[in-house]
C-alpha cells in the first residue's frame, strides 16, 4: 500500500515537472552563437575571349585572330577596435594570337599589398606597409626589319623588373571607399635578376638597376598613395589606384603610377571592363608610358 502512494507521489511529481519545463521552453529564448565579422573576405576568378575570323576572299581585310585573358583578385581585410590589416592580390595575364604574327602578349600583372593600421581617429591611422609588383612571363619588343621579318628582343621577365616597398607613414580614410597615405623614408627595391636584359633595353636603362646588378635600393623623401573603388552607378563600379615616389636623390624625376578600371555588370556572371594603366619612371622611359584594355568576359565573385 505504502509502495502504490509512493509510486503515485513519484508519477505526479514527474508530470507536473514536466509541464513545467514545457511552459518554461514556450518563454525560453536561445541567445544565437556570436559570428566573428572580424575579418571580410572577396575573390574575383575573371575569363576573357575576342575571337575575329575571315574567309579567303574577305575584301575588306582583316586576319585571324583569338585572344584570351585571365584574372585572379583576392582580398582578406581585419578590423578589429583600433586595428586593421589589409591583404590585396591582384594579377592578369593575357595572349592574343593572330595568324600573321603569331602569340604575342598583351596585358601581364602581379600585385601584392599588406597593410597594417592603428586608428588614433576615426579618420587617421598609423599605417605599415609592404608592395610587391612583378610579371609572370617574358616581354619583347617588336622591331620590323628591312627585309620585312620581324626582330624580337627580350626586354622583361618575371623580376625583371620587381618592385619590393616597404613604408612607414599616416593613412586618411574619410570613407570607405576611398584613402590616402603619406609615407615618409619609404624604401624601395629594384630587381632585374637577368642580367641580360639591358642589352635590349634603349641607353641601356636597365630599370634603373646598374648595369651586372641585379638590386638597386632607393629612399624617398615622401611616397603618396591614393585608392578610391566605388560603385559609381548601378553596376557600374570604378577603381583607381595612384601611387607617387619622389627618390631623396632625384626630386626632380618622381616616379608616378596610375592603374585605373571601370566595370559594367552585363548579368551576374558577365562583365565589361575598360582598363588603364599610366607610368612615368624615368628609369624605364623619357615620356610617359601608357596602356590600355577593352574586355568583355566571365567573371565570378565568392
């Protein structure tokens, strides 16, 4: 008897536990898992094909061609209280080839950036910074000869030239689309690792690297840096990057480079892509050097 009262006791007890904790779970609220937003990530893989083809008996002339271009950008970017750090890879290689002329290069990139910033403002931060800039593959030059036949001489190669900075300065950022560095002793090496190269190259400038070296080292008395990459209308994004260098030895000749883009969205996957790039190194040319790209092609964002 006392068996079955306590049997009874221990079930009641069960079922009004129970209901308790059924109530308790209609008012519980589950807190999510906190998402670290630390660090923001992009890739961009882009493809690119021109192909122009003519009969035999075309009268309005042409030759046959394909060209093909490829891309690979990448950037990994902290920020975290009064910290930041920035890892940017950009690099494009490009062939065109054309029945009369055979496979010749057109566009041949590799760009590196790490940069780290301290905020002592909204607006203003501490900043070190390290650049790296090459190529993949070998450039000519092309020369027609008397005869008609075509020279061609080597005039660049994978770090020949290759560019290493590394600065110390101050970074103003207004928006997020946009900054400006000021870096004061920035140092800067040149690599040609060919040592045949000069040669080639008109008064022998070898990249401003002496001639049998293979490493010249500069200082700057100031390196300005500007970036701006906004959507400047719907689907339509501008990109630019500018970058001074002013030698404490030769003020008079400051390196200047302008890489400039502008792309169109066509549908998720394709693209138009107008590009620019603008140098003027006396260690490379007397007058400025000049580039240009039209592109329409496949390009996919994770």
């Amino acid at each position: 008897m006392k068996a079955n009262k306590l049997f009874s006791f221990l079930l009641i007890s069960a079922i009004l536990l129970n209901i308790k904790v059924l109530y308790a779970q209609d008012s519980l609220v589950v807190s999510p898992i906190p998402i670290d937003t630390s660090w923001k990530t992009k890739a961009e893989f882009g493809v690119n094909v021109n192909q122009g083809s003519f009969s035999s008996n075309w009268t309005n002339g042409g030759v046959n061609s394909i060209a093909l271009g490829l891309l690979f950008n990448g950037v990994a970017a902290y920020e975290k209280g009064k910290h930041t750090w920035r890892n940017d890879l950009q690099s494009q290689f490009g062939i065109v080839s054309t029945e009369a002329l055979g496979r010749r290069k057109n566009i041949d990139r590799i760009f590196v950036d790490s940069k780290y910033g301290y905020k002592f403002t909204p607006k203003w931060s501490f900043i070190g910074n390290i650049n790296f800039q090459t190529q993949f593959a070998k450039g000519y030059h092309y020369e027609t000869q008397t005869d008609g036949s075509i020279l061609s001489k080597k005039q660049s190669a994978f770090m020949a030239p290759g560019y290493l900075t590394e600065s110390i300065g101050f970074e103003y950022k207004p928006v997020d689309y946009f900054f400006i560095t000021f870096a004061p002793g920035a140092l800067r090496q040149t690599f040609v690792t060919d040592t045949t190269l000069y040669i080639n190259t008109p008064d022998q400038l070898n990249y401003g690297v002496p001639i049998h070296k293979k490493v010249r080292s500069e200082m700057a008395l100031m390196q300005v840096v500007a970036n701006f990459d906004k959507n400047i209308a719907k689907d339509v994004n501008l990109k630019f990057r500018y970058q001074g260098f002013a030698n404490i030895r030769t003020l008079d000749a400051i390196d200047h480079r302008l890489d400039a883009s502008i792309t169109a969205k066509v549908n998720k996957y394709v693209n138009v892509n107008l590009g620019m790039i603008a140098i003027f190194d006396k260690d490379q040319a007397a007058s400025v050097q000049f580039a240009q790209s039209l592109a329409l092609g496949f390009l996919y964002t994770f």
